[in-house]
C-alpha cells in the first residue's frame, strides 16, 4: 500500500512539474514582450501615428477570430506571424492582450488560432527541419 502511495505521489509531482514547464514555455506576456512589444509597446498604448494602442482598444477585445486572423495575416504595415508563431503561442499572446491594460475580453484558446488558421486557408509555420509546428 505505500509503495502504491509513493507511486501515486511521484506521479502527481511529476504530471504538476510538466504542467508548469509547459505554463512558463507558453508565457503570452513574455512572448508579447518579444514579438509585439517593439511595436505596442510594453505598456499596450502604442506609437501615435505608427502603431496603434492595444489598451482599451475595442478591436482588440472583440471577435476573437476577426483578431486572430489579423494576426496570422497581418494588416497595414503589422506583419504577418502566420509563419513565425504556432497556434499555441499566439493563443498565448492574444490572450495577454485581451486581458492585459483593463482589456476584458476572453481568451484564446489554442484550437480556435488552429480552426481560424485552417478556414483561413493559412499555413502553419514550419520547424528549422522543415516538419510543420502544431
């Protein structure tokens, strides 16, 4: 019975410990900061002029799908992340954006960038070997 305990016990911190490394590989806020900051800014307001303000936008917050597929496509002068963000990351991402600043809207869960990206007839990215990332 303790052998069947310890087991147990081992197999939950193991299971808690993947959980968490995979929570810190999928951070939105530190991709955020390395893909989209530059422009946004950390602080979500933006350039004037140049690039809009994420915080309180409207936009940003509304139909998930219609921000997705802005994402993946891009949109005047915004680069397209179709080929440099897996769904996962962009879930991620768009999340933290979403939520961050006041922002209220829901999140975004990694099969709704996949089905946006497959009904948008938009590819995934590809892996240095040339493998397609999921």
């Amino acid at each position: 019975m303790k052998a069947q305990v310890k087991r147990g016990l081992m197999l939950l911190a193991l299971a808690t410990a993947a959980i968490g490394a995979h929570a810190q590989a999928v951070d939105g806020k530190a991709l955020f900061a390395k893909n989209c900051a530059a422009c946004h800014q950390a602080t979500g307001l933006g350039i004037p002029g140049a690039f809009p303000a994420l915080k309180g936008d409207a936009f940003v917050v509304g139909d998930p799908a219609i921000v997705i597929a802005t994402v993946l496509k891009g949109r005047a002068g915004m680069p397209s992340f179709a080929a440099s963000l897996d769904d996962e990351k962009l879930g991620a991402i768009l999340t933290y954006v979403r939520s961050a600043w006041g922002n209220k809207g829901s999140a975004v869960a990694t099969a709704d960038v996949t089905t946006v990206r497959s009904t948008a007839s938009i590819a995934p990215p590809l892996h240095e070997t040339g493998t397609i990332i999921h």
